[in-house]
C-alpha cells in the first residue's frame, strides 16, 4: 500500500529452483558458514528447506504487484534482470576512485 500511495513499481520475484537446488546451494553455503543459526549447520538443511517448501504459497492477484518476474536458476541471467529492473546498463562502467558516488545524495 505504501509503495502505491507513493507511485512506485511493486514487483515480485519468483525464484523457481526446484528443492534439490534449493538444497544443493544452502550445503555448500552452510558449509561455508554463511548462514545464521541451524541453516549454517549442513545436516539440518534439508529439512529447514523442505519445511519452508511446504509454507509456500503461489503469488496471488489479490496481491496486486506490478509484475511479477520469474527469476532464472542462471547467474547471468538474474543479474540482467536485476540490472534492467534498477535501469542499470547491462556492463555499468566503473568510476574513478576522486568521483564521489551521487547514488544516495
């Protein structure tokens, strides 16, 4: 509601790995300690994931984003989606260390 009484795109991203993927990736994550609390520890992922399978629910209308987006099992091809959602060009050029960055300004 916030983002539409302030005129700005609402759009959800559906990521459509299927669970062995989902599985795959968070092992070799927790393996590498990059999660918090029992997902970093590798023996308990799949349940964690396969219980957060079974929660999931399909995006509805009644939700009313913009779009909703497939996200691929691709690295590149989610960073071009994400690039083209932020209006970026597909190879950003890099900025000399003395500019400053007017992002946030």
């Amino acid at each position: 509601k916030i983002a539409k009484r302030c005129n700005v795109e609402v759009v959800a991203l559906r990521f459509t790995a299927d669970v062995s993927t989902c599985i795959e990736r968070a092992k070799a994550r927790a393996s590498r300690g990059e999660h918090d609390g029992d997902l970093n520890n590798p023996s308990k992922v799949a349940g964690l994931v396969g219980m957060l399978k079974n929660r999931q629910k399909p995006i509805g209308k009644g939700e009313r984003f913009d779009q909703v987006l497939e996200a691929s099992e691709e690295d590149h091809e989610n960073v071009a989606l994400v690039n083209a959602l932020l209006g970026r060009t597909p190879s950003p050029t890099k900025r000399k260390a003395e500019e400053p960055d007017t992002q946030y300004l």
